[in-house]
C-alpha cells in the first residue's frame, strides 16, 4: 500500500489492486494517477508524510520475510 498525507491532515491509502505483487520475482511497476489523491481532497503539492507498507496497514501480520526494493517516487514524465 501507498498512503500520502498533506500538511492539512487530508490522507488517502491506495492498495495495488494485484495482491500477490509483493510475491513477484522480476520488477513490478505500480503507476498511482495524482488525481487518486486529488479527488480524495489530497493536496499532493503539500505532502507532509508518506507510507509504503506491505500487507494490512490497519491489521498487521508478523512473520513476513524477503525484500522490498522501491526503485522511483515521482511525477513521471506526464505530470500525473
């Protein structure tokens, strides 16, 4: 999951919609439109904090294991 908070509080969780990703072998790319955020009152011009997380942020799970490399944040060429 992917969580952004603005400086005033507005925050949004987006899950990957493939919930085996975090199981895949080769790079996986998860492009996020700014206007999920946006159309959720998240002013993403004003982010004050972020979470990446693995699993269910509101009911975690010990004994995962394995690693998670995040290769880019960012607007990408587009804007969005």
């Amino acid at each position: 999951y992917i969580g952004v908070e603005d400086g005033a509080g507005k925050k949004l969780l987006v899950t990957n919609p493939d919930a085996n990703a975090v199981l895949a072998t080769s790079w996986q790319e998860w492009t996020i439109p700014f206007s999920t955020f946006t159309d959720a009152g998240v002013n993403v011009m004003k982010v004050k904090k972020m979470y990446i997380g693995v699993g269910n942020r509101t009911s975690p799970a010990a004994g995962g294991t394995g690693l998670v490399f995040i290769d880019d944040i960012s607007r990408g060429t587009s804007g969005q």
